[in-house]
C-alpha cells in the first residue's frame, strides 16, 4: 500500500490554502505516494491515524494558530495520542508579518503526540497590515509556492524511500 501524506489547513483569505495545495502538487510529482489535502473541519482522527506523515498547515491569528485547526485538534488529540508516535510532520503557516506564535502552539502538540519534525517550519508573511488588506484576499507569490512545492517533493521523496 502507498504511504499516505496528510494536509491538514484551515485558510480564511486563501493564503494558506495556496500554500497547502503547492505542498499537494510538489508530492504528488513523487507518484508513489497517497496525498489527501482535508480542511481542518473534515479531518477526523481516523485520517490522521492512517497518515504516514502530516502537514499541518495555518494562518496565524491573534498570536495563535486559527479557531479552525485548533478545533481539529480539540476534536483528534486523545484519538491520536499514543498511536502516531515517531511519525514525521511539518508545519506551514501564513502571516502578516509574524508566524512565530502559530508555529510554537502546533509544535507544542506536535510535541505531545510525539510527532516527529523534519522540516523547518514554512512560514510565509503576506505583509498585510490594514484592515483592508487583511481582509482581502491573498494570493501568495510564486517564489514562497516554490517553496511550499519543493517541501511536498522532500516530503514525498522521504516516505517513497522509507528515510523518515
Ligand atoms: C483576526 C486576525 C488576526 C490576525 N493576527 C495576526 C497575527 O497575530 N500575526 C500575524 O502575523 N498576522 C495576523 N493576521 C494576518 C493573517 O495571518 C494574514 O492575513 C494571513 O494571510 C491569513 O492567512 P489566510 O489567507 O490563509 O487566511 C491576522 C488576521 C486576522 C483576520
């Protein structure tokens, strides 16, 4: 059976959409693997608990990872715990200008369903500062979608030859 790769994102201006679908097109080059992108509000437990590797892929809000993923994993922790141990994850996330508390609460319970990180976390700012830009939709640059592509390729490529 093809090793399956799990993304899981919750997106309110698209931002963070646009990056969790280059991160689906770089893996599913690699034609061995199984790749499911779920919004965060469809994933269950059982999704993740039949996942060889996870995405986990979010906008920062206030500070924080979104209402959204955060939901999902209210919903999935004790499902999960225990059984994904070792399991290999990244993290992406789409910012105005920060990323940095996002990313340090998905690491925290990364941390506690002992996932384990092989990437940096891909953090990408859309500069957006006033209301209006905030609200409006974004659409990520080409350069930070190559970014996101090429971390699905690595991602890919590490569970076809079974190195994480
Ligand atoms: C309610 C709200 C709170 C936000 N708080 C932050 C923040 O704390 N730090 C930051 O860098 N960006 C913040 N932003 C900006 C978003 O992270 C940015 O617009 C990003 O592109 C959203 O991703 P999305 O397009 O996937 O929804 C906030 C946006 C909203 C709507």
């Amino acid at each position: 059976m093809a090793p399956t790769l799990l993304i899981v994102y919750h997106s309110m201006t698209g931002g963070t959409r646009q990056m969790a679908e280059a991160v689906r097109d770089g893996a599913a080059q690699e034609g061995s693997v199984a790749v499911r992108l779920l919004h965060a509000a469809q994933a269950q437990a059982a999704d993740v608990l039949g996942a060889h590797a996870l995405v986990l892929a979010t906008p920062e809000n206030l500070a924080a990872m979104s209402g959204q993923l955060k939901d999902f994993f209210d919903r999935c922790y004790y499902d999960v715990l225990d059984q994904v141990n070792g399991r290999p994850y990244a993290c992406l996330v789409c910012a105005g200008s920060d990323g940095q508390g996002a990313v340090r609460q998905i690491e925290r319970i990364a941390t506690g369903w002992r996932l384990r990180r092989v990437a940096e976390p891909l953090v990408v700012c859309t500069h957006a500062q006033t209301r209006e830009a905030i609200l409006a939709p974004k659409h990520i640059a080409p350069q930070e979608l190559a970014r996101c592509r090429a971390l699905g390729e690595a991602l890919a490529a590490g569970l076809a030859l079974g190195v994480f």
